[in-house]
C-alpha cells in the first residue's frame, strides 16, 4: 500500500501514514494532510527524512496516549521511535533528508540536482522500505512482549 500511495505522487510521509493510519484510527485523507508537510525533509528544508518522521507519528498512533502524563505510553513511544531513529542512522548514516540525497532541497540549485537525476525515485524508496520494515518489526516485538 505504501508503494502505490507513492508511486501515485504522493511524498514519503505521506505515504506511510495513510498506509498505515487508517488501522490505528485516522482517516485516509486526514493522514495525506498531516504528512504533506513533512515531505523532503520536513517543508523541503532537507531536515529529518519523511519516511522516519511518518514512521514515528505511527508509533503515537499505535501506543500514544491521549492523558498528560501517561509514562507507560511515553516510555513505549519514545524508545521505539528512539530505537527507529537509531537503526536507519546505523543502515543510512543520518536520517537528514540532505545526507541521504546530498542535497539540499531547500536550496534552489540542489532542487534541480534532485530533480534532474531523480533521486525521488531512485534513493526514496529505499529509505521508505527500510523505514516500513524498522516500522513493521518494532511494532511486531512489541506486541510478541505484550503476549
């Protein structure tokens, strides 16, 4: 489902939280404009990769809380998405979006370099599986733990 929201125009962040919102109670459309922010690195800024800052709002809507002060719910929603950002800097070296494209989108000439050797659609998809699969398998292990 993530690839097709992709591969349909959609930016990284938007296409993992629709994929994945609608199981943990957020309508379709809702999620689209949710993450459209957060494409390229947050705005285009190059900052953290889309497909990271969309795999962590799936772990608040999945284990977050909606009380002040829940520590259960902090503790499981910050060590995933600790252990989320730990193991895609360990694959990827950074989860800047300008690190992983060597680029800045926010800088007009760096915008045409990406655009001209399509990096969206040669190094993206990369960085939107390995963030399905961290995403997929933190999730698993935790709900094996609470078995």
């Amino acid at each position: 489902m993530v690839r097709q929201y992709y591969s349909n125009g959609y930016n990284c962040a938007q296409s993992i939280l629709a994929a994945y919102g609608e199981e943990y109670g957020l309508n379709k459309e809702l999620a689209l404009k949710l993450a459209q922010n957060l494409g390229m690195g947050c705005a285009y800024r190059g900052e953290i990769c889309g497909a990271v800052s969309a795999a962590l709002l799936v772990y608040g809507l999945k284990y977050g809380s909606d009380q002040p002060n829940d520590e259960l719910s902090n503790e499981i929603v910050f060590n995933l998405s600790d252990e989320h950002i730990k193991e895609f800097e360990e694959l990827h070296g950074s989860i800047q979006c300008k690190d992983l494209l060597g680029y800045s989108p926010i800088i007009p000439e760096d915008l045409d370099e990406i655009i001209s050797q399509k990096l969206f659609l040669f190094k993206c998809p990369n960085f939107i599986f390995d963030s399905v699969r961290i995403l997929e398998s933190k999730i698993e292990k935790t709900e094996n733990k609470k078995l």
